[in-house]
C-alpha cells in the first residue's frame, strides 16, 4: 500500500527523517513507534500529503487514494453537534457514505449519548472518540492514526482497538502510538524509528522471537543471596535481577542450557523453589533495548 525511497526531511538544521525506506503491506495494520523527537508525525505528515519531504519519494497505491487521517489532537467546530461534525466529515471526498453511517460511527466510538450535544463541551478524550468516528465515517482503504488512544480512558482504549482491529478487513492502518501493548495486540507489522532512521521493520513477532534475551522468574520461599551467587556463576548466565519477595530474574545465553541446569544450580545452593517459568517479551522489552 505504502512505500518509500530515501524519504528525508530537514527543518533548518534538524534532520526529522533521514533516507527511511518504508514498506507497508496492504490490509496490514503497521505500528508505528519510536520515542519522542523520532519523526513519526513528520512521516504521517508527508504520507498524508499535509508536509513536503526534502528528498525522497513516497508511492501509494491506487487503492490508498481515499486517504483519512486523524491527528493526536483533533480539534473541530465547538458551535457544532457531534452529528453535524461527522455529517461534515461523510461529505468530504468523491464518494461520500450514506446518511445512516453518521449515527452508525458514531455508536462505534462510544458516543450514542452525545449524538446531539455541541463539541465545544467536549472533553478530551471525547474528542478522541469524535475524531475516530470523523475519520472512519468514509471507509477510507488507507488510515493513518497518530496516537488515537491516548487521551483514553481504559474502556476508551479498549474500543479504539477493537474498531482497529475490525477496520483491519477494510482497510490499510497505519498505526502510531506510544502505548507499546496496544501496538502489539492488534499490529502485525511494526517500523521503529529512532532520530529519524527506521531501525526495524518487518512481523511483531519476529521482533520479539529474534532481539529479545530469553529470560525466567523464579519464585523462592528463602534467603536468595546464595541462589544468585550461584547463578552468577554460571556461564549461561547473562544477569541476575532480584525483584524483591523472593522473585528473581534470570537473563540467560542458552534456552537449552538453562532448561537443564537451572534447577541443579538452585538446588546445590539449597534453594527453597516456589515456581519457575519462563518471563514472555514484550514488545517494551524488546524496543527499550533497540532504542535505547
């Protein structure tokens, strides 16, 4: 659906995007995450045809002409209703959508109760949930959404990611954000950028599988100061971490070294053992160490 070539944008001096190379499958939904000042909005920005790049180009598909975007702060006519302000929204466009979907988006967005009151009075996160419905009102085929959830409570979160997560069947989301588990839970595809370099790109879970330290939580019901003497110890171990109450954390070189030795080294340091298991990454685990 999206792709780009050297895309680079410089304002003055500061470089926003340096040469970022992006591929964003069609139907995918594309997280896209970095940390603050790495130029993700810059690079929605020249994707939604709102800022010019300094070098580069940018080829969407023909499919991706019906374009919608929703900024991190929407802002709309406080003197109209919110029906008037996604009416507004279904008209804009060579292929306006019926009448009927206004209240339809509208229900979706979690605001059947505020159907007929003025935005001005709108709080923030209402706002949110009027911009979602604003930009999904035209079944836009190509979607680009700059931190849709954040001003959310946790119910509001919930239904952004559910309606993401259905537009997935219509249409290609770009999704940026700053909450790494919504990201996870309904991309499929992520590009991290750091100081406007895309340093990753490619499956969530190959991310995860591939840059992440394998790592167990044990539970121990005694005084752990020989366990991680113990564990320190040993080769294939890469770090000790002591959680407090009893709960360690043991980065490890080898999954299959530790599957075999790690019960014999706290049991010949005479471990009281609650549980052990396996700690799961996540994609925070994961881009704190790529972004660091």
């Amino acid at each position: 659906m999206i792709r780009t070539e050297g895309l680079t944008k410089r304002y003055g001096s500061a470089l926003a995007l340096d040469a970022v190379d992006l591929h964003v499958p069609e139907g995918a939904v594309y997280g896209l995450i970095g940390p603050n000042g790495a130029g993700k909005t810059t690079l929605l920005g020249i994707l939604a045809g709102l800022r010019q790049p300094t070098a580069g180009s940018v080829h969407i598909s023909a499919r991706g002409a019906n374009v919608a975007v929703l900024p991190d702060t929407p802002r709309f006519d406080g003197w109209l209703t919110a029906f008037e302000t996604v009416d507004l929204a279904r008209t804009i466009g060579p292929n306006p959508a019926e009448a009927e979907r206004v209240s339809q988006v509208l229900c979706d967005a979690g605001l059947e109760d505020a159907i007929d009151r003025r935005v001005g009075g709108f709080s923030r996160g209402m706002l949110q949930r009027l911009g979602i419905a604003a930009t999904i009102v035209n079944r836009p085929h190509l979607l680009l959404l700059d931190e849709p959830s954040s001003a959310l409570d946790p119910l509001g979160r919930r239904e952004v990611l559910d309606l993401v997560t259905q537009l997935r069947e219509e249409a290609t989301v770009v999704f940026s954000s700053h909450i790494l588990s919504d990201v996870q839970e309904v991309c499929d595809t992520v590009g991290i950028l750091r100081q406007g370099q895309l340093v990753f790109e490619g499956r969530v879970q190959d991310l995860i599988d591939e840059q992440t330290t394998p790592r167990y939580l044990i539970r121990l019901r005694s005084n752990s100061g020989a366990s991680v003497q113990a564990l320190e110890a040993a080769d294939w171990v890469k770090k000790v971490s002591i959680l407090g109450r009893g709960q360690l954390s043991v980065e490890v070189t080898s999954t299959p070294q530790a599957e075999r030795f790690l019960v014999h080294v706290l049991a010949a340091s005479n471990a009281e053992v609650i549980s052990i298991a396996p700690q799961a990454a996540t994609l925070e685990d994961v881009v704190l160490e790529i972004v660091a």
